[in-house]
C-alpha cells in the first residue's frame, strides 16, 4: 500500500514538456524578433552588398581557404614523415576534410573526429603510438600558432601583452618541442612516471599493480619509431601557422568582395582570432551565432560599419563553414562507401 500511495502521488515539480516547449519557444521567437527590428537596417545594407559581391574576389577566398585546408593536411603528413610513414597527399586531403566536417557540426563533435582520424591513421599503416601522437601534436601546434598569431596581432596593435609576452609563447613552443622530441627518442623515460600511473589506477580498479603494464609499457615503446627531425618539425609548424593565415585571407578577401577592403590588417587579426576562440566553445554546432558575433563586433571595432560587416561574414561562412563542411560530408560519405565494400 505505502508503494501504491507513493505513486499515486501528483508531483508539483517541473512540468511536462507540452507545457514547457511552447514557452520556450516563445522567448526564441521572441528573442530573435527583437534582434530582427534591431538589426534590421544591417541586415538590409548586408543583404544589398551580398546580392552583387566581386566574384573575382569571392574565387580568391575560396581558394585561400582551400589552401587553408590543404596547410593542414600537409602538416599532419610532415609530423609522420618523422615516423616513416608515407602517404598520398590525396589520402591525407581527404582526412583533414572529412575529419574538420565531423569536428564542426557534430554534437561532440571533437571525440568523433578525432576516432575516425585515428582510424584513417591506422588504415594508412601507422601504429597506435604514433597516430596517436601524430593527432595530439597536430592539435598541440595548431592551438600554438593561433596563440602565436593572436599574440603578434595584440602586440601590433599596442592593445595586448608586450614583446615579452611573445617571447614567452616562443620559449614555451621550444620547451614542447623539445620535450617532444626527446621523449620520442628516449621514451623509456616515461617508463616510471607510467608505472606510478597504472599503480593509483589499478588501486582504484581495485586490479594487480601490474595489470596492463606490458601493453601500456608497448605502446609507449612504439615512440621510438617516431624520428623527430628538427626540419620536418619547423616545416609542420610553419603549415600550422599557413593553416590560419590562409582563414584569415579567406575573410579578408571576404571583406574586399563586399567592399568593405579598408580594414586594417591588424584589426582584421585580432577579429579573425576573436572568431575563432569563440569557436573553440562547443555551444552549437560550428559556432554558429557565437562565432559569427565574435566576428561582425571585431570587425566592427576595426571600423567598418555593422552592414559591411555582417555582409563580409556571411560570405565568409558560406565559404568556410557552409562549402568546405557540405565537401568534407561528401568526402566522409565516400571513404564511408570505399571501406563498406
């Protein structure tokens, strides 16, 4: 009887969610008309610039951001160069595109690229250990050059940190690369540190304080296959900071497409960089809203006006975002297709 009277009970808590959708969908539309009549003549003067773009310059932003995509990819066959391993350019194009596509638009999407680029690894014949190290350095370098390019941007612009803050993020990429280099050479340097962490583990498993140890201890042995080449490394690098010059570029020429070319490059720097921290927040799928917002202020900082602004973002979006995200599913979708057959 207790048990039948405990569920008999009516419950005073959250309602249901028929009665909670249409409130909350109210405030959305609510909140999205407001923004509407708000914004409504820097949607029009945007909307008059995007209707007779400078298609010249448009084919130059999406060639700019193609080579962004490319950068990458060549920085990622750099870093395994080191290890011996060679592929096809083709092969690591396809990856960096399906992988990208994966990361942007995705729920989590960051876990899910970064399995299926393990697994392309894998599949081009790299070991567990060094795919996996291929995959953390490309991420490692990639978050640098952006803080490197952030950095120079603030320091030109007499707004941010001084030269001694770019000093510093250049000794700390030099203590990781050469902490990196010299763990892949000598990785039974990690041979006590990855005891000591597989015995609190096991402790907690409530396992043998060995259990596991050869396999970790081999995985970690597979490091001496890779072969950090001081040339090789300064190159992947150099692709790494290629990678978001040719974004920036892209939105630039954005920028000259719908004749709004006289931002400064500077200024043009730190709204880029803006951007794309603000993409580095997984709230929605691809940042949409957030990174967009991000962009149109900092552009707008820099002194164009709101129209312009949100005319040479959309048109940036539509490249990076809306074609180089539909090519990448496409790509995805046939490696998808070669691999199921």
């Amino acid at each position: 009887m207790a048990v039948q009277q405990e569920t008999a009970r009516p419950t005073t808590g959250v309602p249901p969610w028929w009665r909670r959708k249409p409130a909350v969908a109210g405030i959305v539309v609510a909140v999205l008309g407001a923004e509407l009549v708000l914004g409504w003549s820097s949607l029009a003067g945007a909307l008059a610039q995007l209707s007779a773009p400078r298609w010249n310059w448009v084919a130059a932003a999406l060639a700019a951001e193609l080579a962004s995509m490319g950068t990458y990819a060549r920085m990622q066959r750099a870093l395994l160069r080191g290890a011996g391993t060679k592929v096809s350019m083709r092969r690591h194009v396809a990856t960096a595109y399906a992988a990208h596509s994966l990361s942007a638009t995705l729920p989590g999407g960051p876990v899910f690229s970064t399995t299926f680029n393990f697994q392309q690894l894998r599949r081009f014949g790299v070991s567990p250990a060094v795919a996996s190290w291929c995959i953390a350095l490309s991420g490692v370098l990639s978050a640098g050059a952006l803080v490197v390019i952030g950095a120079v941007g603030g320091l030109l612009a007499r707004n941010t940190g001084s030269w001694h803050s770019l000093v510093g993020y250049a000794v700390g990429a030099v203590v990781v690369a050469f902490g990196v280099r010299q763990l892949a050479e000598h990785p039974h340097l990690l041979d006590r540190p990855v005891r000591a962490l597989l015995g609190g583990v096991n402790r907690v498993r409530r396992r043998p304080p060995g259990h596991g140890h050869d396999r970790l201890v081999g995985f970690v042995g597979q490091l001496r296959d890779v072969r950090v080449n001081p040339a090789s490394f300064a190159l992947a690098v150099v692709l790494a900071l290629l990678n978001w010059l040719f974004d920036a570029l892209c939105l630039w020429l954005c920028c000259v497409a719908v004749g709004a070319g006289s931002v400064s490059p500077v200024s043009l720097v730190i709204a880029y960089c803006a951007g794309m921290a603000a993409a580095s927040v997984p709230i929605v799928p691809g940042g949409l809203g957030v990174v967009d917002a991000a962009l149109v202020l900092g552009l707008v900082a820099g002194g164009l006006t709101s129209s312009l602004a949100v005319a040479a973002v959309v048109l940036y979006r539509l490249i990076s975002f809306g074609f180089i995200i539909g090519l990448g599913w496409l790509v995805w979708l046939a490696i998808r297709y070669k691999y199921r057959t």
